[in-house]
C-alpha cells in the first residue's frame, strides 16, 4: 500500500504543477481492487504541505485510516468505483475553464480533434443536484448524479463528467491517466469556450472524423504512438 500511497501522493502534486487547483480545491484517489482499499487526498490540506505518509487509506464502506480525514469528496469517488471496476484513478479539480461550462450548466461538444483524441462524444454535464439530495448524502449522490449522467456510455470512452455548478470529475486506468485526462479536459473547455467566442454556433466534428481519431489512439487497431 506504501507504493500506491506514493502514486496518489504524486499525482496529487500534478495538479497544482498543472495549474489545475487554487489552494486546496481539488483531490485525486487511487484503488486497490485486491484489498478493497483507496487511497485519496487528505480533506483541505494545501498541496505544499502534503506528504506520501499523509494520504488516506478508505474502505468501501467509507472508514478511513490514520489521523487524518479523507477529502470530503470521498463518497463520489467510493460510488464510482464501487460502479465501474474498470477505473483506478479519479480526479477532482475545480479548473477553470471546465468548471465555467459546469457553472454554465452545458455539456462540451465536441467541435474537433483535440477533444475527439480523448472523449467519444460530447462531455456531459449532469443536471443540477435537488434540495433533497445536497441536504442528504451530498457527496454519494453526486456520485450518482455522475453514474445516471454517463447512462450507458463507457466511462473509458467519456473519462469525464462535469457535475452542474459545481466542477468536472475525471478518471482513468490509474491515477496518472486520471490526471493526464484532467489536463486534457481543461484545454478541451478552453479550446471550446474559444471556439464560441469565434462562432455562436460552431459545428460539432462530423461522426466519421471523431471516429477516426478517437479509434486511432483507443480502438483495438490504434496506431498512434510507439508499440
């Protein structure tokens, strides 16, 4: 557990050396699928104070290890897990650009090929939370707001959801790839949010274009980079 302590630990440091985070406000978390346990961000501490040592050890059922607290955000990651086996890595940021779209309450489309190299299709944002559901389990059921939100979809082909006023939520095989989609996300929404400064209305990437980029990085005869 030590070594995936110190994966989450660094991937933690990615999103301020990314410019991804203000202060404190983001977390990225990291799964053991032997033992069941997660390993996540502490809940508020500033990323230059962070050590490997500080990150939490969590259950599935939420109890956590050690003196400190884990990130309040630690049911939404516990939920997705707990519904996609296929994920390692999640991310949480409150980046700019994505979290204007999520604040705007609109999904980003995808207009062309920087954002059809990494999601199939547009970027969903959920709908906005009930009364009821911030006033209950908050965090479980933004967790769940994602899940209806993806609906079908593999969350390997969408690896990321901006949950409405609030911010985009990003994950991957592991918790670099977690980051790395982060990152990407970012310059998509910045890439979009400039796209609408140009034109009310631009075309979103014809099916046979975003097919062809998406398939030739994730499809089973992809091509791009070195074997």
């Amino acid at each position: 557990m030590t070594e995936l302590m110190q994966q989450v630990y660094e991937a933690n440091m990615q999103l301020p050396a990314h410019q991804l985070v203000t202060y404190s406000w983001g977390n990225v978390s990291a799964i053991d699928r032997e033992s069941g346990l997660m390993v996540i961000k502490p809940s508020g501490v500033a990323y230059e104070k962070l050590r490997p040592a500080d990150m939490v050890l969590v259950g599935p059922d939420g109890h956590y290890q050690g003196p400190l607290r884990p990130s309040s955000d630690t049911a939404t990651h516990l939920a997705l897990y707990q519904k996609y086996p296929e994920l390692g890595g999640i991310v949480h940021t409150h980046s700019p650009y994505a979290t204007a779209w999520a604040q705007a309450r609109r999904s980003i489309p995808a207009y062309g090929t920087t954002h059809a190299d990494y999601f199939y299709g547009e970027i969903p944002c959920t709908r906005p939370l009930t009364r009821q559901e911030v006033d209950g389990d908050y965090e479980l059921n933004t967790g769940q707001v994602i899940i209806n939100t993806l609906e079908n979809r593999s969350p390997l082909q969408v690896p990321a959801v901006i949950v409405a006023q609030h911010g985009p939520f990003c994950w991957g095989t592991d918790a670099a790839e977690a980051v790395h989609n982060a990152v990407v996300l970012e310059e998509v929404a910045r890439l979009a949010w400039l796209s609408c400064q140009l034109s009310q209305q631009p075309g979103a990437i014809p099916p046979y274009l975003q097919n062809k980029h998406f398939n030739r990085k994730h499809g089973k005869n992809a091509y791009y980079g070195q074997k």
